[in-house]
C-alpha cells in the first residue's frame, strides 16, 4: 500500500518528505507490545515489592509481641513500686513505723 507524501526540495537544501507511513505519527506494532510488556513487568514488580514489605512488616511484629510482653510486666511491677513509695512518704511517720514494727 503506497504511502502519501510531499517532497519539499530547494537547490542546496535536503530533501524533506512528510506523510504517513511507518514514519508517521502511529506507532508500530512491536512498540506499543514492548510498552504493554513493560508496563506488565512494573506492575508486577510493585505487587512482589508490596508483599515483601507486608511479610517484613508481619515478621517485625512477630517478634515484638513477646517484648512487648515483658515491658507491660515491668511496667505494672514499677507502677507497684512507685505506689508503694508514693505511700511511704505522703502517709504520716507514724503510721509508716507502727507498719515496720508490725513486719519485724
């Protein structure tokens, strides 16, 4: 199938020729199958990346749990502790001696 164009020429000028055809302004086909194939390999690569991230973040979380655990339970242990001085020192020094004598 011949292709339409226009030779526009001038002495000492190349020649310059404007149309459509494989040149044109529509891609060829193996262009646009490249670009849909890349574009399909970004799309894959993000989804494999976002599940990396979920796993990592999973495992992360996996093995604070236990930590977690023992921070909550010294915490309560501490807050034990600090009610147990807050008492001390706001009760009346009377009270706090006939306590040790009751201890001893």
């Amino acid at each position: 199938m011949p292709t339409e164009t226009t030779t526009i020429a001038t002495v000492g000028v190349p020649t310059i020729q404007v149309g459509h055809g494989s040149h044109g302004s529509h891609p060829d086909t193996g262009s646009v199958f490249l670009g849909i194939f890349i574009g399909a390999g970004a799309v894959m690569l993000r989804q494999r990346l976002n599940k990396r991230r979920a796993q990592a973040a999973e495992r992360y979380a996996d093995r604070r749990e236990p930590r977690d655990t023992r921070y909550d339970s010294e915490v309560a242990e501490l807050a034990r502790r600090t009610a147990t001085l807050e008492r001390i020192v706001t009760d009346p020094a009377h009270r706090v001696d006939r306590e040790i004598e009751a201890l001893r």
